[in-house]
C-alpha cells in the first residue's frame, strides 16, 4: 500500500490526524506532514506505524509494495536498526520471576513493583467485573495481573495487563492467553504513561482488542478507547460510572468506589502522588 492508497484508506475510515497520531504512537505534527503532503516519504519506520494504525493487515498482505522495498534497501545501505528488537518469549521466560517486565515487538520494558494505590485500584475494578459477571451468568471472564498475555501470537511479544476480560476460553493455552482479550485496563503511572499511551494502545488496537481504558490515579481520570465505537474515545473522572461496552450495557464501573479505596489509604499517610 503506498501512500496514495494509504490516505484514501485513513478517508474511507474517516479517521482523523490526531486518531492516527494516537494509535500509531507518531507525532501529531508528523502525521500532519505526511497527510498534508509536506513528506513525500517519510521514514519506514513512521510509514510502517501509519500503517499498522490505519490497516493493520496491510503490511502482511503487501510486505513486497514499492515503497517498503525502497526503505527496506536504504536501511540496509545505512547500516539502521531494525524495527523489532532482538528479545523474544525465550529471554522473557528466563527473566527471574522477582523482576516484573513485559515483552513487546523484541523489546523488555521494566515494570517495577505496583504501589498500594495502584493494586487498590486494580483490584477494585476486577472485583466490580467479576461480580457483574456472575450475576449476569456471562461467559467473558475477568482477569487481574499477573497474567502473560501473548498478545500478537508470536515470540516478540507478551504482555501482562493489570485488569482484562477474556470471552474465549479457548484462548488459554498452557497458562497463557494467546491473542487480544476482548478488554484491556491499565494503571498508569509516570513511569508507564508514555508505553500505556502509546506504544500499548497501538499494540491492542492492532492486534484486535475491543476496548482498552486507561486510568490515571494522579489526575482521577479514565480514558476509554471502545474500537467498535464511532466516537472512539471516551473521557470519565472518578465521579463517574462508566459502562463496560463488551458487556452490551450489562456491567459498568463505579469509580466512587475506587474513589473511596484510595481515600482509605490516603487517610492512613499514604497519597496517590506516590503512583
């Protein structure tokens, strides 16, 4: 697909430069450039994440176009690295179990221990999810971190949400959840906004994940990126309840109620700035 093609692509889905932006991880001014004609060819890696964000399966199908061969051949002549890291599940596994890390495109990411507030919060929704779920005797079943998630099927990348939802049990395969689960959730904190913003978002939106919320502790905010939605991204507070849209208006999360878990602890000397 060369870029012609790829701008009718982004029209036909009506996806705008700051929804690419999001879901590729490229600069907003870059995507600008690109679509507006100002780069006629951007580097393969900003074309290859556009890509990706605009047709996923694009690049598999047509991996031979013109334009990957032509910066696929300036890469090799200029030495450059390549774009998926070298690590794969091997070196994941051989990890000590005391170190928390995920693996994602051939590269190890640090996770570092979770705070109380982030645990509190992690457990709180999964708990409101698994409730909801019983009660309505639905399939889908929640699950709270740590759970190995290979994500895209292969050997480059396994991730470990803190909360997600599978409906397929058939998905589990010796211990792990092979391919998307239907929702992702995300605690972030300073150290992982950028990766759960950007390189994670893209990741589950790819790989075919239908809803992926990400909460902010610091700032008592949730995004909701819902995929199948036409509006696509939702913004809550902590006052909210916000509705599970896999859960076709059946479950929701009452964000009063995380509210109240982190104002225990706060009241104990702990603040959420610790997040």
């Amino acid at each position: 697909m060369d870029l012609v093609r790829l701008k009718e692509k982004k029209k036909e889905l009506g996806y705008t430069n700051q929804k690419v932006s999001i879901i590729s991880g490229v600069p907003l001014s870059t995507v600008e450039k690109v679509f507006g004609n100002t780069t006629s060819k951007p580097r393969l890696e900003t074309y290859l994440a556009l890509l990706r964000a605009i047709d996923p399966m694009a690049e598999y199908r047509e991996s031979g176009t013109a334009y990957v061969r032509e910066a696929e051949a300036a890469r090799d002549l200029y030495k450059l690295e390549p774009d998926v890291g070298k690590y794969t599940i091997d070196d994941y596994y051989a990890i000590p179990d005391d170190r928390r890390v995920e693996l994602i495109d051939g590269e190890i990411y640090d996770m570092g221990a979770p705070t109380l507030v982030h645990q509190l919060i992690a457990g709180e929704i999964y708990r409101q999810l698994s409730n909801c779920a019983e009660e309505h005797g639905m399939e889908c079943i929640p699950m709270i971190a740590p759970v190995d998630v290979q994500l895209d099927k292969d050997d480059k990348t396994m991730v470990q949400p803190d909360v997600l939802i599978i409906c397929d049990t058939g998905m589990i395969r010796n211990q792990v959840v092979y391919g998307a689960p239907e929702f992702v959730l995300e605690v972030i904190s300073p150290s992982t906004r950028k990766k759960d913003n950007i390189v994670k978002l893209n990741k589950y939106c790819g790989a075919g994940c239908r809803e992926y919320w990400l909460v902010d502790p610091a700032n008592r905010k949730v995004l909701v990126y819902d995929f199948g939605s036409d509006l696509w991204a939702y913004n809550y507070t902590f006052d909210d309840v916000v509705p599970v849209a896999i859960s076709d208006g059946k479950c929701s999360i009452d964000f009063t109620k995380v509210s109240r878990r982190i104002e225990k602890i706060s009241l104990s000397g702990t603040s959420d700035s610790d997040e």
